[in-house]
C-alpha cells in the first residue's frame, strides 16, 4: 500500500517555494491552497510512483483538478483534491469517477 498524503489545505508549510506574505495566516486564498495542493500531490507522486506503481490510476483525476484551477474554478478544485486525498488514503488508487 501506499504511504498515506500528509496535506492540510488550509495553510502552507514555510520553505515550499511560497513568498513570505502568502505563508502567513491559516487561511490561504483557494487559489493558493490549490496551487500548493497540487504541487504537494505531483511531489508525492514522484516520489511514491516508483514504489508503488499503482498510484498512478489516480493522475487522471489530479488532471482533473487541474482543470478546474486553469479554469479558475478553486473551491471545486479543493473539493476534488480532497476527494482524491481521501481515495488515497483509503488505498484507493484504481482511477476515481
């Protein structure tokens, strides 16, 4: 099974590449927390493929979350990576609907 996604989308870790300004506080705009989500998820991704190929079943559906924040849709993009973080941590990593 999979190492389990460590990700609190309400605020961002210092040293992840954000500016100073957009760490402070624990409520992020959704644009940030998105876009630091997704970083987390591709950088878990790098990591945990070749270990556990089977993760892969859930890129399509981060693909999908980017989507949705290219369109500037970033409450549904949240919504959708939490969805996938749950189906993660579930060991569920057959691609999701």
């Amino acid at each position: 099974m999979a190492p389990a996604v460590n990700l609190a989308l309400g605020a961002v870790p210092a040293g992840m590449g954000m500016p100073a300004a957009a760490q402070q506080g624990p409520l992020l705009p959704p644009q940030v927390r998105c876009a630091e989500a997704l970083r987390h998820l591709y950088g878990w991704l790098r990591a945990s493929l070749p270990q556990w190929p089977q993760v892969a079943g859930v890129i399509p559906s981060l693909v999908q979350g980017v989507r949705l924040y290219r369109n500037g849709q970033y409450e549904a993009c949240l919504a959708h990576i939490q969805s996938v973080l749950g189906a993660i941590n579930a060991g569920q990593t057959a691609p999701l609907r």
